[in-house]
C-alpha cells in the first residue's frame, strides 16, 4: 500500500482554501487502481474551514444590533409611558380644577368646572321646583271598573299628545297604562292608588317648572271620558296635590327662579343641585376653591410614574461589577444624553417664589437617583401659594411642560431616537445581506472545489493505474546474472 500526498489550492470569492491530501492505494479500491478521494466529505470540511469565521461574525454582530433595538424599544416604552403621566400637570389649564362644597347638604350640593372662580357664597333657598300631580276622584268600581272610550288630548307645558281609549283599555287602569305608553308623552306618568272610598287615578308630570302645568280634554266629541279632563275651568274632577313650581333662591343676596332644581347658569361654572328650603334668616354656605385634592394626586403620580422611569433607564445603563454584566445601552450617548436632558429639567428654577424647585414642595432626589415626595410639604405649598406650584409645573419653563416638549421631540419621526432606530435597522439590514452573501459564495466554492477534486481524483485514479501497470512489467523482466569471479 502506498500513501502519498497532495497540496491543493482555490480562490472562489476570495475565499483561499489550502489543504494537504491524502492518497491512499490499494488494489481493492476503485474501478482505475484504486486511488480513492472522499470528494463530499473534503469538500465539506474545507467549505466549513472557510465559513464558520465570518458567520460566527455576522451572528456577533446581529446579535449585538438585535440587543440595541429591543433596548431601544424599551427606552422608547419607558418615555411615552413617563409622558402620559405628564398631561395632568404640564398645561395651565390642568390646575384649573374646582371644588364646590355646601356647609348644608341637605339644602344643597354642588360641583364646579374649570370656569369657576374661587369665593365663598350665601346661598337661601326659599321654595324647590316641582312637577304638578292630580288625584282623580274615587271611582267605585275599582281600577278594573270601566269608565269609557274616546279620545283624551293631554298637555304638559306647552307639549301635548294624545290617547286613544277602546274596549281594550277603557278601564282606569286600562286608561292609566295607555298614558304611560303613549307616544310623543313628554313627561306624564299616570298609576292607580286604591283606598277605601275607591280607585283613584293619579297623573304626575315628572317636569318641574310653574310653566308644566296638566290639562286633559276630550276630543272625540262625546263624553265618554268627561270624568277623567282637567284644565283652567274644569277643576272639579281633580285635587291638586303637588302645585307645578319655580325653584327661588339666591346667592349673595341675589335672588334666582329656575324651573329646575339643577342650576347650572346662576354661578358660573358651578352646578346646584336644590335639594331643601333654609329656614327663616338663616342660609346655606357654598365654598368654591381650588382642587388641591386632584392636583396633589396628580403630583403623586408624577413622582411615581418618574421613579418607574428611572428604573428603566438605570437598568439600560447599568453595570454589575461581580457578574461582568452591562445593561444593553451602557455608554450609549442616546441614553446618556436622554438622561442628562431629565435631570437637568427636574433641577431647574421655575418662577421667583419660594416654591421654585421641585425640592421646595416636598419632592427631593434619594441616592438611587428616585424622588421622595413629602406630601405634608406639597400639602403646604398648595395651599400657601396654589399659584406657584401651578407654575412650576405647567408655565411654558415649567418642569412638566419641559418635560413634555423634551419627550415629545425624542419619539418624533425626526427626533433622535427615531434616527437611532433607522441606524441600527440599516445595520440590521446589512447584516442580512451579508449573511445572505456569504451564503451563495459558500454555495459557489462548494461547487468549484467539488468540481477541482473530482478532476484530480481522475487524475490520481489515472496515475496509480500507470504505475501499477510498471511494477508488474519490470517484475517480469528477465533476472541479469553477473559472471562469477576467477
């Protein structure tokens, strides 16, 4: 058996390949002498020599710019998110929340808008709105009694409607449930109160206001329903029970009437709700101020919604010196510059009163970089100077409204970190492109060497049959004898 070896070279998309061959003869193997290369196996190994540096490179990378975008996309979820938090306190408008509170709840309640004004009002109640009610005479028969069929035309206000009334319901609760149902009906309720003399049929208008006054007439022509009609000169089928009313009242000594219990334009951007008469000389207090309630609780949420964000953003920039770890954009200007942006804003001074840092109304920075919030503190400044603290969060230098417009500017389609993110997409991209590429010339030199060797193993096959045709020729040569010495 004879072993030899072979140096072999090729240059596909300047990719070199070099690598010893062995030859291995025997008499058993292959059909032209045996000489046997394993062309596959070669060319695989040689294929993978020249691939696996640059792909586990293009992995590397990949992997890295995949890191950076899911970062990204993390920094940009911790922004927006921050920023939502931000829309309670950054515009004027957010502390122009009211309170309306009544010193008598059971003569009045109250709630008031962004458009009221801070004061404190005399308010006397001196007669509720009402919706008129009628009680029919008794009729002996009982609700199930019949009274009798026609037309009944009934008025509320200045809205009417009428009511048809046949065999099918020309008993009085017949008559009551066809009220009820009536089309058009603007506000009328009729039911059946059954005492000892009787049933009685009762007609409510669930509209206040001395001008929703009731009248029932018969309009058929007939008098079939003649004792059930109501109106001025037609009282005696009826007892008035409830009379239809104005509410009056006053505020400031300023006197009101409205046909409604719930007044909405007697004070501007306060709501009464009327629910009692004050007693003779006395009245009732309304105070309007300044939400600080809300305004509080909208500032607690700001600290927190904050903290949530510089735990992300720590997390992001971190490092762990015992595990060796860094956080996915430690050093990244992106984040660093974010960061520094915040902080500064959170540390400026808004205004010239007292309450002109966020740490002069109670909200101080721990070593951790999170914020403190002492609300007995915020409490105080709310209520010294509701105006500064308003400012200090809402005016156009305001923390909040910086805050805002700075965040704003980071997530806009042209703002840093959307041109950050089309960076690291084209990165990503190129890296596929890449992968892409060194996939076909892999393909293109597997075919190429594949085609080098299968030549050579011809040529070698060639070559071992040659020679084994000259050892058995020379064998069979004639020996050559030398002449004996004297």
């Amino acid at each position: 058996m004879t072993t030899s070896s072979i140096s072999s070279a090729s240059n596909t998309g300047s990719i070199p390949v070099t690598t010893p061959i062995s030859v291995t003869s025997s008499s058993s193997a292959g059909a032209a002498g045996g000489s046997v290369i394993n062309v596959s196996s070669l060319v695989s190994e040689l294929v993978a020599a020249a691939q696996a540096p640059q792909e586990s490179l293009i992995a590397s990378q990949t992997s890295a710019v995949t890191a950076n975008i899911s970062a990204l996309g993390t920094l940009q979820g911790a922004l927006s998110t921050f920023q939502s938090s931000l829309s309670s306190l950054s515009t004027p408008s957010a502390f122009n929340s009211q309170t309306a509170s009544s010193s008598d709840q059971t003569v009045l309640t109250a709630t008031a808008d962004a458009d009221a004004v801070s004061g404190s009002y005399n308010v006397t109640v001196t007669n509720l709105a009402s919706g008129q009610q009628l009680l029919s005479k008794a009729f002996s028969g009982g609700g199930t009694a019949t009274v009798g069929t026609g037309t009944l035309s009934i008025s509320l206000g200045g809205s009417s409607f009428a009511v048809t009334i046949n065999g099918n319901d020309d008993t009085l609760a017949g008559i009551a449930s066809a009220i009820d149902s009536a089309a058009n009906n603007p506000g009328v309720s009729a039911t059946i109160v059954t005492g000892t003399d009787g049933a009685h049929l009762v007609m409510s208008s669930t509209l206040t206001g001395a001008a929703n006054t009731l009248a029932v007439t018969e309009t058929d022509g007939g008098t079939g329903l003649s004792a059930l009609t109501y109106g001025p000169g037609n009282t005696g089928n009826y007892t008035q029970q409830t009379a239809a009313a104005d509410a009056h009242f006053s505020i400031a000594g300023v006197g009101y009437t409205s046909a409604s219990n719930t007044v909405s334009d007697a004070l501007t951007g306060v709501t009464l709700n009327l629910l009692g008469t004050t007693a003779s000389g006395s009245s009732a207090t309304l105070t309007v101020a300044n939400d600080t309630s809300t305004v509080q609780s909208n500032i607690a949420n700001f600290v927190s919604a904050y903290n949530t964000l510089q735990s992300a953003l720590s997390s992001l920039g971190s490092y762990d010196a015992s595990s060796n770890t860094a956080g996915a954009m430690q050093g990244n200007p992106i984040l660093t510059n974010t960061q520094s942006q915040i902080q500064q804003t959170l540390y400026s001074l808004v205004g010239s009163s007292a309450y002109n840092t966020l740490a002069s109304i109670g909200i101080t920075t721990n070593s951790d970089g999170s914020l403190s919030l002492n609300n007995a503190t915020l409490a105080t400044a709310l209520s010294s100077n509701f105006s500064a603290v308003s400012q200090l969060f809402s005016s156009s230098s305001g923390v909040a409204a910086q805050l805002n417009s700075q965040i704003t500017a980071d997530l806009a389609s042209g703002g840093t970190l959307a041109a950050y993110s089309q960076s690291l997409t084209s990165q990503n991209n190129a890296l596929t492109t890449r992968s892409n590429t060194l996939s076909a010339q892999m393909t293109a030199l597997t075919a190429s060497l594949t085609q080098q060797y299968a030549t050579l193993n011809t040529l070698l096959s060639s070559l071992q049959s040659t020679s084994s045709y000259l050892t058995q020729a020379f064998a069979s040569l004639p020996t050559v004898q030398g002449k004996p010495n004297a």
